[in-house]
C-alpha cells in the first residue's frame, strides 16, 4: 500500500460537489489524525478510516482489489466530531443525517451531542447486521424510534 497525499481526494470532493459546504476531515469520535484506506478504481466507494474498518469489509476489499484491478493507499486524516462540527457552524437542527462511513458509524453517531443539536431523522449504512444492534440501542437512549433497514 502507497502513501497518497491527502489533497487529491478533496479536490474530487469540491469539484463533485461544488454548491456544498466542504470541509476537509473525516467524522469520527474523537478529535485528531486517524489512517484512512483511500481505495482507487473499482473499490472506491469502500475508502474509510482504517480503526474502525470491519475485517469482514477488508476481506472483501482485498478479494476486489485484486479481481478487478483496484489499489488501496493508506493516507492520514484529520478528524472531528459532528458535535464540534455543529458548533463551528452554528446547526442547531439537522432534517436528514444519513451516514455511510464503513464501518464508523457509530463513531459518527457517537460524536454527536443530541443536547445541541436535534435530529429528525438518522439513516445509516448497516453491512453486517450484528453490528447494528449497538446503534439501534444507542439511539434508543436517545429517544430515537427504530423504524427498520432497507434493502
């Protein structure tokens, strides 16, 4: 595995989405620098932060990269909570949080401070079922209502 520079995958996010508000680090639950597999080619859509990456996705990660041609760089990013996100930007209320982060999803929920900033409606990507049942529970605690998975 190389090591990419962190800039190129930005710049692909402010040219995608250039009428957003970009912000160059990844949620997790805790402030600071995390390893971040940036996968190219084929595997692109299964980039995420290396501690909380499920060993069943590297599996599939390995077995894809190498049918399909694909490379995986290992690069560092800068992370932040949601919660020091909102507070820098001043959201009190989000309508739609719909979080695909494989395999940190509860780290991004978990970095949330549902005292400052409410909720409607959170979606999140669930891969493996057993790894949902933490954040179904979690959520309940805070006065979510577990609605079901989609296929």
């Amino acid at each position: 595995m190389n090591i990419e520079p962190l800039e190129h995958i930005y710049n692909k996010l402010i040219t995608n989405r250039p009428n957003s508000t970009n912000l160059n680090y990844a949620v997790s639950n805790e402030e600071g620098e995390c390893d971040f597999f940036s996968n190219q080619g084929y595997t692109e859509m299964l980039s995420g932060l290396t501690k909380s990456y499920d060993p069943r996705h590297f599996d599939r990660l390995k077995k894809e990269n190498n049918e399909k041609g694909s490379n995986t760089n290992i690069i560092k990013v800068t992370t932040r909570k949601l919660e020091s996100i909102c507070n820098e930007l001043n959201i009190k209320h989000i309508n739609y949080l719909s979080i695909d982060v494989e395999g940190a999803e509860f780290d991004v929920i978990k970095s949330i401070n549902f005292d400052t900033v409410f909720i409607d409606v959170i979606g999140f990507e669930n891969n493996f079922d057993d790894n949902s049942v933490e954040i179904k529970e979690y959520l309940e605690t805070k006065n979510f209502i577990v609605c079901g998975k989609t296929q």
